[in-house]
C-alpha cells in the first residue's frame, strides 16, 4: 500500500509517518529529510538546496523527482509513505508517471487539516532527537530535563534552521500557492480523505488507521 501524507508545515506528518514505519512496516520518503540529510554532508546538491530551504522556499521539481525516483528503486516494505512530497502539481503528475512505470498504485491521500495558529506555536516550539528522530516540543513534550532523549538516550538536541517565524510564513505561503491546489487535484481523482490534525496524537493515529484499513 502507497499513501502519501499531504499538509502545511507543522501538521503533523512526520509524527504520523513514523508511526507507520513502526507498525505497518512501511518505509517512509520524506523529501524534507532527504534534502536535509543532502545539505549536512556537503554534496554539491546539498550546497544548492541549503538556502533554498532556509528562506523556506522549494527546491526544484527536478532535484525532489530524482531523489523520489531513486529511492522507489529499492526496497518498498509494506509500501511507501510519501511526506513532504508531492508538493506541486508537476511532482504529481511525475509520482502518477513513476509508480506507474512500477506497476505500483497509489491507495490513499490523507490530508491532515490544521489550522494557521495551531502551525506557528508547534513549529516554533519544535526539536528532534540527532539520534533516533524522535520528536519534541518546548510546550507539551520538553526535551527532558536530564539532557537525555527518552527514547534513545542520545544528547543531540537538534532543531531545524528554517523552524523560525520568518522562514515558516514563507513555508506556508509556498503551501497554500503550490501545494494546496493538490488537495482538488486528488479529490478530483477520487482518492483523497482528510482528517483532523489538531486533535491528540493518538486521535490522529486512529482516523489514519480508519482510512487505511476500510
Ligand atoms: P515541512 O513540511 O515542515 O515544511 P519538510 O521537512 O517536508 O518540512 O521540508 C523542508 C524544506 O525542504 C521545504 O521548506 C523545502 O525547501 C524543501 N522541500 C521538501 N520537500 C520538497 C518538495 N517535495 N519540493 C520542493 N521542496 C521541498
């Protein structure tokens, strides 16, 4: 099964996407992560794409589409999950294309609903684990205070160069002109579902599990 998880920055997908990873065994694509990992170890694409993401913006449908199309060369598990991508109507269309060419379908489009407010304070808030990739917030989930992930017992408190206020409107601006326009597009195409993404994790998880499993 193939999903992809579609939302504003700060919605919620990575949280959902690797509570996938751990119970359906699936694998998860998240472009954002690939990007990143791209930029810390200096590649010469990680160079291009470092202040593309810090002011927030996106980085070129060709750079992702590669990058998405490596990856569904290998292993795919109990299926993909697509988080952070597609994020404009031409990476759509290259998805459709691709898992195509694969002979791979595409089950669902799961469009997490948040609101505006509810984005800046999570976003702002935000830091992950070095280690495991565990996720954190300053408000409702603090970095413990011994300094040790509670997961992994790692030390490295990380936080993202473009979670700031400046880079985040810019985040959501790129959303709502090139991204959003995708939730008609797969409406259209019969295979979106939305849920709410401002409820309790575990709520989401459980409105997540209804789609996949009806
Ligand atoms: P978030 O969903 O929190 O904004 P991501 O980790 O998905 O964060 O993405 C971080 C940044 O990486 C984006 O702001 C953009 O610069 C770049 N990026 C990630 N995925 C894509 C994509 N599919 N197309 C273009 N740029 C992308």
């Amino acid at each position: 099964m193939n999903i992809i998880l579609l939302g504003p920055p700060g919605a919620g997908k990575g949280t959902q996407a690797r509570y996938l990873v751990d119970t359906r065994n699936m694998i998860q694509l998240s472009t954002g992560d690939m990007l990143r990992e791209a930029k810390d170890s200096g590649t010469e694409m990680g160079k291009v794409v470092a202040d593309v993401m810090a002011r927030g913006d996106l980085v070129t449908d060709e750079i992702v589409i590669g990058l998405i199309r490596e990856k569904l060369e290998g292993d795919k598990a109990g299926g993909f999950i697509f988080d952070g991508f597609p994020r404009t109507l031409a990476q759509a269309d290259a998805l459709a294309e691709l898992l195509e060419e694969k002979g791979e379908t595409l089950d669902a489009v799961i469009e997490m609903q948040v609101d505006d407010a509810a984005l800046v304070s999570r976003i702002t808030g935000r830091s992950t684990c070095g280690d495991c990739g565990e996720v954190y917030h300053d408000q409702t989930k603090p970095w413990p205070a011994d300094g040790k992930c509670s997961v992994c017992g790692g030390t490295n408190q990380k936080r993202r160069a473009d979670d700031n206020e400046d880079s985040l409107k810019q985040r959501l601006m790129e959303y709502y002109k090139k991204t959003s326009p995708l939730i008609g597009y797969y409406y259209a195409k019969g295979q979106l579902s939305s849920v709410d993404g401002l409820g309790e994790i575990d709520g989401v998880r459980a409105a997540i599990a209804g789609i996949l499993d009806a």
